[in-house]
C-alpha cells in the first residue's frame, strides 16, 4: 500500500491556512519550534519581529504567543521576552513572578469570573491565614480564573477582603485586570510587599466539583496577601490541580557590600 505524500502535504497545509490568523500564526510558530528552529532555552522574535514578518499588528501577535503560553511551548516575562521550554504541548500551567507588574500582566492575559460573594466572620484558624483577627467581618469573593473565554480553567479562587471594601466589591466582576489593583488604587494604599505560602492539599468538594474533578483531588494551594503599611489589602487561596501547574522562581545570591 502507498501513501499519496503530495495529498498528505496538501491537506495538512490546508489545514494550517484555517482558522482566525492568530491561530494560523500560532500553528506555524509551533510548527517551528517542534522542528527545532527555535530550540529549548531560546528567546522567540519580538512582537514586533513577528509582526512584521507576518504582515499583522502586535495583538494579533500578542494572541498567537498566548496560545503558545497555554499549550505549554513557551513562557513570557516582562521585560525577558518569549522563551520556549518545550518541544511539545503540555497541559501544565506555569508561573513565574519577580514583580508585582507581572502578576498584573497574568490577570490580564487570562479571564476571572465571579461566581458570587458573602459576609464572613473570621475565626482564629482564617483570621491568622489571611492576616485579619479573629471575630473581624470580611468579604469573601469567589470565581474561577480561566485562560481564555472557552478556554480551560486555571485555578479556583476565593478572595477575602476587609468589610471597609465593601462599596469596591461589586465592581470586581466587571473589572478587567486583578483584584489588588482596583483596591490599591481606590483607596491609595500603596502596596509595599506580597507574601506568599504553597501548599500541597486535598481540595474541597464544592471547589473540585467546579473545576470538574472527583471527590478527594489533590490541588496545590497559593495563598497570597498583599500588604501595606497599614493592614492587608487582599489575600487570595488559589486553588490549581495537581499535576497541572508549575510555580517558578528565582534565588540569586546576594552581593556582599564593600566595607
């Protein structure tokens, strides 16, 4: 039996011409660095670069690289532009922060949904997690964060903020970027650092069900406050499924100072 190469070819480049152009543009890019043009380790041209090789503005780009980012091929930081960590898709989903801007940048590249809040009166185990006290009344915000409208969900989040941010809680669901920024900007806190604690834990039932999973998944849980001078802003539980997210980051070593 033989194969007809030319029709494989020519139903395999028809197939790569389909679609919206930023997913063309995606398939192609992917296609090259499964061949190894663009090796592991490597920076991808710029959003500029690529946009004038492809004849196509920056967000059509923008969007290609996301896909890319979702699939699993590469990983973008700002100010380190494009960097590819894989010859093949994968499901996982990676973060790697150095910056308060390149938590803004993960909230804005990818879709919150706010599924409900409520009052909560916090007990000694809550309070001393999210950094209140014990008997305070804060508000709980609970939504899914997704990579794209249809796309898949990345991690369940509950959000618990103080009761004097009340009036700001309603605008959450229509707010396009985090949480943390709406509240830093409307009540001119600036926030001086984020702390940050993960966790290895079974997820809870009603979470698991959201995200489709059985009872008794196991979830790697981020929580996250961000601090000002004064008291907590924000503190966040992320819970993401087990297998499905790398956390990154850096530790250099730190210069010693000259007497």
């Amino acid at each position: 039996m033989t194969r007809d190469t030319g029709t494989a070819s020519k139903t395999s480049a028809a197939a790569a011409n389909t679609g919206p152009r930023y997913l063309r543009i995606q398939r192609m890019l992917a296609g090259r660095i499964e061949s190894g043009a663009y090796p592991v380790g490597s920076l991808m041209p710029t959003e500029s670069d690529l946009g004038e090789e492809f004849a196509t503005s920056r967000f059509t780009v923008r969007e290609a690289l996301r896909c890319l980012t979702e699939d699993g091929y590469v990983e973008r930081r700002q100010g380190m532009g494009t960097r590819v960590i894989s010859l093949r898709p994968q499901r996982r989903y990676h973060q790697s922060f150095e910056s308060l801007q390149e938590l803004f940048q993960v909230a804005v590249d990818t879709t919150m949904v706010v599924l409900g809040d409520q009052p909560v009166v916090l007990d000694g185990e809550l309070a001393e997690r999210v950094g209140g006290r014990a008997g305070e009344r804060w508000i709980r915000i609970d939504g899914v964060r997704w990579t794209a409208p249809g796309g898949r969900p990345i991690c369940y989040i509950q959000s618990y903020v103080p009761e004097r941010f009340e009036a700001l809680v309603q605008q959450f669901a229509e707010h396009r970027g985090p949480f943390f920024d709406l509240l830093e900007r409307r009540s001119g806190a600036a926030i001086e650092e984020v702390q940050q604690e993960i966790r290895a834990v079974e997820m809870p039932l009603a979470i698991a069900r959201q995200l489709g999973l059985p009872a008794g998944a196991a979830s790697l849980q981020l929580l996250r406050r961000y601090v000002t001078a004064g008291a907590i802003l924000i503190a966040s539980f992320n819970w993401h499924i087990a297998g499905e997210m790398t956390y990154k980051m850096r530790i250099r070593r730190g210069r010693q100072q000259p007497d």
